[in-house]
C-alpha cells in the first residue's frame, strides 16, 4: 500500500492500531509464569474416619471437618496396607505392596524399592523447598536425602508419657507405660503439640522465602498409648459411651481374618491373652476419641496460621490416616486385618481453584495420592506409579473411574467396591487357601462372611471386571 499525498485520517487510525498491535504481542511473546502451588502434607497415624465430616457426629473434630468443607472429602478411601511402615512407604513411592514388599512397620521404601523416586524427593528436584516434621516415613532415615530438613519433637519417655509413672514404666527396658494418659497438661507437653509450633514456625519462614514448598506435618495421635490432656477427654461423656454392637467374630469367617491384638497388649494394665475387660474398653475408646480431638485442635492451629500468613490461596492441603485401628469390632483391636475398619481411613483434599464442598463416593486409594499431587502442582509423574491421579474427581461432574481398590495384609489381599469386599489368603504359589465376601449393602459392618453363598462366584467375577 502507497502513503497519501496527503493526511488521510482512516489510513493514520489503521497504521496506529497496526502498530499497538505488533507493540502489545511483543511483549507478550513470553507465557506468564504461573506461580508453583505449595503443598501442606498432613499425615495422621491410626486415624480411621472417626470424624465429624464422615458422619460421625459424636467426635469433636471441628477444624478437620472445615478442612473438608473446604475442599474434597473422599467418603471410599481405603489404605493398601494396614500397618504404618508400608502403608507409608507405598503411599510415598505410589507402589502397591506385594508378597515380598512393604510388609511390616518397619518396611523401607529406600531399600524395598530401591531407585525409585519418592513424593518428596520429586518435589526437591522441582526446585520446591522440603521439610519432614515428625512421623512421615515411619524410618526418619528413610529417604532421607528427599529432604531439606527432618525433625521430630523431643519427649520425655520413647511413647511419649507425660507422668512420672508412666515415664518410669516406660523407660524400663522390660516394660511400657499404660494404653492411655490424660493430664491436665498443655497441648505442647506432647510431640504433636510441639511440631505443630515447628510447623508453624517453619510456614513463617517459608513465607520469606523465594521458592515453593512441600511441607510435612505427621501427628502420631491417635495412635496408642492415647496420650491427651485432659480437655481433651472431656469433651465426651464416658457414660455416653458404647462398646460396638459387632464385638464378637463374624459368621463363617477363617481363623486368617483374626489376630489376638499383639500392639496394645505391650502396655501396663492390659491382659496377655483373651479380651480386656467392658471398663478398660470403654476408657480405650474414650482415649482414642480424646486424641482425635487433640489432634484436630493442632490441625486447626496450622490450618489458621496457612490462612493468617495469607498463603491458603496458593497451597495444597492434603490429610491422610495412614490406616484404621479396630475399637473393639469384631473382638479386635489396632489394625492388622483384611477388615474395613483397618483398612478405610480418610483422605480430604484441597486443590486452590476447585470446588469446595466437595463430596466423592468414587473408591480411591493410597496409590493415588502421589499422581495427584504431581498432577496438581503440573510436574511429570514418574512411569512406576501404581495409582490414578485424582484431580477428575476434584470437579462435581462424573468421570469414568475404578470399579475397586485393592490392600493387602501379609498373603490376604482384598479387594473392594462400591457394594462389596472380597478377600483371599493364597500362598506363595497364588494357590487360594480361604477366602470371605461381604455385602456391604446389607452388612456394611462386615458381619457374615457369605463366600459360600452359591451368588457368591458370580460376584466375586465382578470384581475383578475392568
């Protein structure tokens, strides 16, 4: 096109556009960089959904239950093994345990899987900031190079006791303290109550920082012994208190489906053989209540400071129970079974630009976790992982999913869907030596093994349909 002899207004217009144009796309020719999401990663160790959020209304779990309000909580969220140590290291490599990996609490995912990269340590290579505060792999020399920085609080006695005679049974060699404690104690005389400071603190410092962070806060409560203050406990009515309407074996279920529950009956004050008596099942229950209430105020604490630093609207916040425990159901208590109440424990998710009030029946498990969390934060997910990445499920659409997830509890693997659970015990040649099925729609407490039922087979087919 040849300029006018003259001024012509149109012709300046058009050549003024033209050149905001060219002007605006240069400068615009390098993407904007979004900001990286930070990660706020709570562990809580023996924590079944014993809370408010999953509908059980007689626990005080406030902060918790807000945390879920606030994101995503998965009503079907099932662990792939049932003890700390494995169930830890298969979360954090994202592989499921087998007959010969992650097995026991004190499985290693660095020498049980050895090259393979762990949650933390793809985190770190992606430039993000990496702290462990107390119990996330059960080893704290676990991966240990995954981390800027590991700490665990200081305590008085190995179980944590806070009384002198609980520190004196606990420190002898041949002994340990009770199965519970209550003191009139503030919440930092307990690791939890000082690691949630830690924790704290560390998010104060974080803030100043230029890089993004995955940090990593494991309570121990409620595991045993149930150490809480005492206001704590008091939020509940011991008379108010029930033992479970299921405490005797299920029907027709094979003596591998039972344990004589070895882990509490280390503590002082509980018999070596044969169940303890109503009274000490009672004030077991009302410790493991008080700790999930000591827990969530701690939970609470750290939530309020994420929010108070201003920093809530660029981080993930994860928590997760590594497992259930047993409160008397089926005679059992602890973990350490092929049971739901092993093997269910929650997972509440909360991703910066989704939904909150979130709510997901879908079946999901441990294995997800650590897609999810890459996916999340847009970073490459490693070819080894065993799990499904999660985020489809953080919208309210539906989305094609899994029919069931799977656990296993040493040759005892189970398999559960929306409706129903299957497990069997094989051998190491995957020869089938006893099984049991329940119908969760009619037996969701798991009551009678129905694997003879001749409409058994035809279900047990349908579990393992794709």
């Amino acid at each position: 096109m040849s300029r006018p002899s003259s001024f012509d207004l149109p012709y300046f217009l058009m050549t003024c556009a033209t050149l905001m144009l060219i002007h605006s796309c240069s400068i615009q020719k390098e993407p904007m960089q979004k900001k990286p999401l930070n990660v706020l990663f709570i562990a809580v160790d023996d924590l079944r959904p014993e809370l408010g959020c999953y509908g059980k209304q007689h626990i005080h779990s406030p902060n918790i239950d807000q945390l879920a309000n606030s994101g995503t909580l998965f009503q079907n969220s099932y662990c792939n093994i049932p003890v700390c140590g494995a169930s830890r290291a298969s979360l954090l490599t994202g592989l499921r345990p087998t007959l010969t990996r992650f097995k026991t609490y004190t499985s290693r995912a660095d020498e049980e899987a050895p090259g393979i990269i762990a949650i933390p340590g793809l985190f770190k290579q992606a430039g993000y900031t990496t702290i462990s505060n107390g119990k996330i792999f059960h080893n704290a020399k676990d991966h240990e190079t995954d981390w800027d920085e590991i700490w665990r609080a200081p305590a008085k006695s190995p179980r944590d006791f806070v009384t002198a005679a609980n520190i004196q049974l606990d420190s002898a060699q041949a002994t340990r303290g009770h199965s519970f404690e209550m003191t009139s104690t503030p919440d930092t005389s307990y690791r939890d109550g000082k690691m949630t400071l830690k924790a704290i603190e560390d998010l104060k410092r974080l803030k100043q920082g230029n890089e993004p962070f995955f940090l990593a806060v494991g309570y121990l409560k409620p595991h045993l012994p149930f150490n809480a203050p005492k206001k704590y406990w008091d939020l509940y009515d011991r008379e108010s208190i029930t033992l479970p309407a299921n405490k005797e074996r299920p029907t027709d279920v094979p003596s591998q489906a039972l344990h004589s529950f070895g882990e509490l009956r280390h503590y002082t004050g509980v018999p070596k053989e044969g169940q303890v008596s109503d009274s000490l099942a009672k004030t077991l229950i009302h410790g493991y209540y008080a700790c999930v209430s000591y827990t969530d105020a701690l939970i609470g604490q750290l939530l309020d400071a994420l929010q108070d630093l201003d920093m809530h609207e660029n981080t993930i916040v994860i928590l997760w129970g590594d497992h259930g425990w047993n409160l008397m159901e089926h005679g059992l208590w602890c973990k350490h079974c092929n049971y739901r109440t092993s093997l269910k424990a929650p997972i509440i998710l909360r991703v910066p630009g989704y939904p909150s009030k979130n709510v997901r029946k879908e079946m999901v498990e441990f294995v997800d976790i650590y897609p999810t969390l890459a996916e999340a934060c847009g970073l490459d997910k490693p070819t080894h992982l065993d799990g499904t990445s999660l985020i489809p499920l953080l919208g309210n659409e539906e989305v094609p999913w899994k029919n069931r997830v799977e656990s296993v509890w040493h040759n005892g693997f189970t398999y559960t869907t929306a409706t129903h659970a299957y497990t069997r015990w094989v051998t190491d040649r995957d020869s089938v030596m006893a099984e049991m099925l329940f119908d969760h729609a009619v037996d969701p407490e798991e009551n009678q093994n129905i694997i003879i039922d001749q409409k058994a087979m035809p279900i047990v087919q349908t579990i393992f349909e794709k």
